[in-house]
C-alpha cells in the first residue's frame, strides 16, 4: 500500500529493480528511489522571490530580467555590427549578474545552485567573454603576448 503524503494524497511506491522478486511474485523492497513526480527537490539558497509576492511577476523576477535584459540589448548590439561593444555588454551583463548573486539574499530565478557556484559561474563566463571581447581583433585593446607563443607552440611540430 502506498505512503501518504502531508496532503493526504498517496505518493507512488516505485518497485527496485534490482530486488528480486519473493514467491508470490512481489519485490522484497520497495523503494521510492525515482518517484513519478518530483516533491522533494530544493530551491537553491537564494532562490526566494527577490521582491513581495503581491508584486507583478516581473517586478519579483527583476535580477533576472535585468541579467536576461542586458544579454538581449549585447546581443541586439553584436547583430547591428558592433561586435566587440556587443559581446563586451554580454560579458558585463554576466559579471553583473555574479555581483547581484552575492549581494542580494533572494534574487528570483537568478539562482540555479548554490550561491557559490552561481557566483563561481556567472563570474567566470563574464570574465572570459569580457577578455575575449577586448582581445577581438582588428586593433585589440587587451594585448597578451603570451597567446601568441601558445598559438605558435600548439601548431608547430
């Protein structure tokens, strides 16, 4: 017979498939290792409404908004032909959304994990992409010469 839940409802009993089954045919466990629906799974830390919930809905989501906002204008921007100030926007749009992750207790849909790895995540893809986008070429504003010797180094026998 299945379990209840707090509401009442019965929660669905999920047979092993690795037990055997006894005499009568029936398994010697039961577990509920995959449940059909998924009721016990965490928000991550942070993962609240990042403004009251009788707010409109964009108005609770706005870090999210302001993170997917800024990534559509750099993207838009990188369309008109202006590559390098477009992805530029995108890469600080990240790095934007790294520096709300940490300073905000409850930024919405922002949150995917734990505060750390979204921190961890979102900075370094806005690095990369930031550096990148300065590096672009012709006539980069960020000059790594080292790069060059890696090139050089990886290609060559």
């Amino acid at each position: 017979m299945p379990a209840e839940d707090t509401r009442g409802q019965a929660e669905p009993t999920v047979r092993d498939p690795i037990s055997a089954p006894d005499a009568e045919g029936r398994p010697r466990r039961v577990t509920r290792r995959f449940p059909l629906f998924t009721r016990d799974t965490a928000r991550p830390e942070g993962g609240g409404r990042a403004a009251a919930g009788d707010a409109p809905a964009p108005a609770r989501q706005w870090p999210m908004l302001t993170v997917a906002g800024l990534v559509a204008i750099g993207l838009l921007v990188t369309a008109l032909d202006a590559f390098r100030a477009g992805t530029l926007i995108v890469g600080l749009a990240l790095l934007a959304g790294a520096v709300l992750r940490w300073l905000l207790p409850s930024v919405g849909m922002l949150a995917v994990r734990s505060r750390f790895t979204d921190i961890a995540t979102y900075g370094f893809l806005g690095l990369v992409i930031s550096l990148l986008a300065l590096m672009i070429q012709p006539d980069p504003l960020l000059k790594m010469p080292f790069l060059k010797d890696i090139l050089h180094f990886t290609l060559t026998k």
